[in-house]
C-alpha cells in the first residue's frame, strides 16, 4: 500500500501540530501556508497541561521549558480591590496530577517550537490556497494562488476562523462578533522599572478584565489580554493598533498592579473577540476542518491552541494504517471523537467564568489525547 498523502492548509498551532503528529504516523504529509514567512506576533500565550501533554510526544517539553515561564498559579482576583477569588495553583502538583506542566510562553516561541518539529522540506510557504475540488475517486484537487496545484488523498484544513475550505464546505457564515474587543502586548519587564507583580492574575471588573503573565523563565518579558466592549469596532479589522491612552482610560478604577503595568506598556494591538456555535460537520469526503476552522472560541479559557493541539493527536490516530478509501469514515471517527469536548469548551468559553470561583478544571487539564477512546460516529 502506498503512503497516504495529505495536505495540511495553514501553519498555525493547529496546522503545524498536524504535520508532526501525521508525519510521525506514516503520512505523506505537506503543510501549505499562505504567509511568505512567519511573523513574531506580540503576544502570550497558556499552554494547557493538556496541550503539554501532545506536545511532549514529539520532545518539545525542555524546550519549552526553556523558552517559557512557569507559574505558581493562575490568580483571579477582584479587579480593585486585589481579593482573591480562587487561586488555581500549577507547579510540581498540578503537573503530576494532569502528566505535565502549565506554561506560559511567547506565541511566537510556542508557533517555532510547534515548527522545529516538522521537517523543514514538508512546509510551502507563500501557498495560499484559493480552490478545492473532490474527484470521484476521493482525491483532492487543490489550487494555490502562486499557480502551483497538486492532487493529494485528503485534506486537512487548519486555516483558521475565517477558513476559506469551510466556506467551500458548507457556504459563507461570519463567526459570531461577541461585541468585545481583546487589547494585548508583550512588552520588556525593564520598563516596570522593577515594580513587582504576579506571576499570572486575571483581574475581574464588572464588564471587562485584564489577564498579566510573564513569558519568559527569567521574567524578562510581560504580556496581558484584556476583554472589554467595544460593540462599533469595524469587524473588517480583525487586528489593529490600539490607543495605549484610551486602554489605560479603560482600566482606570483597576488596582494599582494593573494601572503600572498599562503605564509601563509602550503599544498594544486589539482585535476582534469572536467565536461560533458547533458546526453540524466538520468534514465532507476525504477533506477535513481542524482547529479554529471548525470549532473557534472566546479566549476566555486559553484553551483554543490548546484544542488545536489535541486535534491533531487524535486525528493521527483515527489516520494511522488507511488508505485513500478509509478517510472518510477516519474524518468521521475524529469529529466523533473530538466534538463532545471542544463543543463544551467553546460554550464554557462563552460564559467566561473559567476560574472566577472555585472550579474543577481536571475535566480540560487531565485529558490526554493520545490515550483518550476513539468513538464511532452515531449511524445518520
Ligand atoms: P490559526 O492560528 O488562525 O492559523 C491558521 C493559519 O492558516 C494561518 O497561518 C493562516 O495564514 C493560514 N491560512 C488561512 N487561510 C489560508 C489559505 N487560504 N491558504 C493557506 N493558508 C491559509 N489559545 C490557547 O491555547 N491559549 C491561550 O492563552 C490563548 N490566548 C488567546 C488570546 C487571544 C486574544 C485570542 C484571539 C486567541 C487566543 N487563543 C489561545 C486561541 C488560539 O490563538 C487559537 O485557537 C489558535 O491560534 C488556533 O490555531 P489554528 O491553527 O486553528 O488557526
């Protein structure tokens, strides 16, 4: 039996993580991004012990140990007062309890080390693809703006909330604007000119919140979010420059921890907060959705790459062993597998009330996709 191939069209967390875990499952896998290099966005980003959990299959876990910080908690407190309201306490305890540590990183450090696990000769930058054709022999067909086209034996589309493949799908939708914007920034510690902070606090306000982490193990650099209404942002500009001063004017009546931190910051970016409902499908034949294109959510748990990520292991597996033939029914093994829990994410997501009181987390932290069971798809 020849080898399955399969492209992978995005190299986001979901896309990268695709590849090194189907590549590591026998797959011909190619990895098709539209971007002509990939850029070091400013932000942080939580790397769910479930997510460590994927990653540590492929050696990534002392690298990112190394590039990313490792918090005693995960603070929430009131926003003016400072009262804390539940401390979600990581560490050695945590990570025995779920199998591996909770970290913080730069995105940037977490999208490189996701990228040292894919061989460098599997990845097309600068291939945005712009048509997909199933044939009746279940192959695919795919276009890419450079010109280039290829014919593979199933697709894996990773490209994101705005995804081009689901639109081909199942038709055009925007995903839901939650009315709310996210401000965020990484930005160097030197500039608190050595004003202590937390190691990750998520400050609650009546409508609005700021989460502040390091994310580096030397605490050399700072990152925050923050979630706030702005129901007249122009969602045609999914990420914009934000007003420092109009940020800190926001935060006002925020604690002092918080108010140094929006001084020190010198820029931010702010984008759109949106999510989706569960789509009915995230496959058609041989071709598949995967990460945000099939199931994007509020950041409110930091759990989106994280999904991502757990995607990824479990579709290798459902992918290991078939042929051309099988996939169909693999894609279907995967969204049955898969849907219960990330349609539970992204409606707990929703709520955002991830950690504001006392909370069990061992249902998303304590999942382990690479030993988690396969289901069967329920017979139409
Ligand atoms: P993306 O990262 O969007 O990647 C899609 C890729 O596809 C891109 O590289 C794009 O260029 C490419 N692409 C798109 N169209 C095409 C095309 N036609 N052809 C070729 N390539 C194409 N998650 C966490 O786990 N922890 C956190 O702490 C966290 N914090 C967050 C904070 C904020 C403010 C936001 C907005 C999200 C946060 N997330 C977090 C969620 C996380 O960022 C996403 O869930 C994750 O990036 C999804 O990965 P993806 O690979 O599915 O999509």
């Amino acid at each position: 039996m020849s080898r399955l191939s399969v492209a992978v069209i995005g190299a986001g967390m979901g896309g990268l993580a695709s590849a090194a875990a189907l590549s590591r499952a026998g797959v011909d896998v190619t990895v098709y991004e539209q971007a002509q290099r990939f850029t070091r966005l400013g932000a942080g980003i939580q790397i769910g012990c479930n997510a460590m959990k994927v990653m540590r299959a492929w050696d990534l876990e002392p690298l990112l140990r190394r590039a990313a910080f490792y918090p005693r908690s995960w603070n929430n407190k009131e926003y003016d007062t400072g009262e804390v309201r539940f401390d979600m306490v990581f560490g050695p305890a945590a990570e025995e309890r779920y199998g591996a540590p909770y970290l913080l990183g730069h995105r940037g450090d977490l999208h490189a080390a996701l990228a040292s696990a894919v061989p460098e000769n599997l990845l097309r930058l600068d291939h945005k693809l712009t048509a997909i054709e199933q044939r009746a022999d279940r192959s695919v067909a795919l276009t890419f703006a450079n010109g280039h086209s290829t014919t593979v034996d199933a697709v894996v589309a990773a490209d994101g909330v705005h995804s081009f493949v689901k639109e081909r799908l199942f038709g055009r939708d925007e995903p839901n604007f939650t009315g709310r914007i996210a401000y965020r920034t990484v930005f160097p510690a030197s500039l608190l000119n050595g004003y202590p902070i937390d190691d990750c606090t998520k400050w609650w306000g009546p409508d609005r919140h700021i989460v502040i982490y390091y994310v580096k193990p030397d605490r050399s650099e700072v990152y925050f979010v923050t979630s706030q209404p702005e129901p007249g942002f122009t969602v045609e500009s999914w990420s914009a420059t934000g007003d420092v001063n109009e940020l800190r004017k926001a935060f006002d009546g925020f604690h002092p921890q918080v108010r140094k931190v929006l001084e020190a910051c010198p820029s931010v970016h702010k984008w759109a907060l949106v999510d989706r409902d569960p789509l009915p499908r995230w496959s058609a034949g041989n071709i598949t959705l995967l990460g945000d294109a099939c199931h994007p959510m509020t950041p409110y748990m930091a759990q989106g790459a994280a999904m991502a990520i757990e995607d990824a292991a479990v579709l290798s597996r459902c992918l290991k062993g078939v042929d051309r033939d099988g996939v169909a029914a693999a894609f279907r093994r995967f969204e049955a597998t898969r849907k219960p829990r990330t349609s539970r994410v992204q409606a707990s997501s929703r709520t955002n009330t991830w950690l504001k009181n006392p909370t069990d987390p061992d249902w998303v932290y304590g999942y382990d996709a690479w030993t988690t069971p396969i289901a069967e798809p329920a017979l139409a």
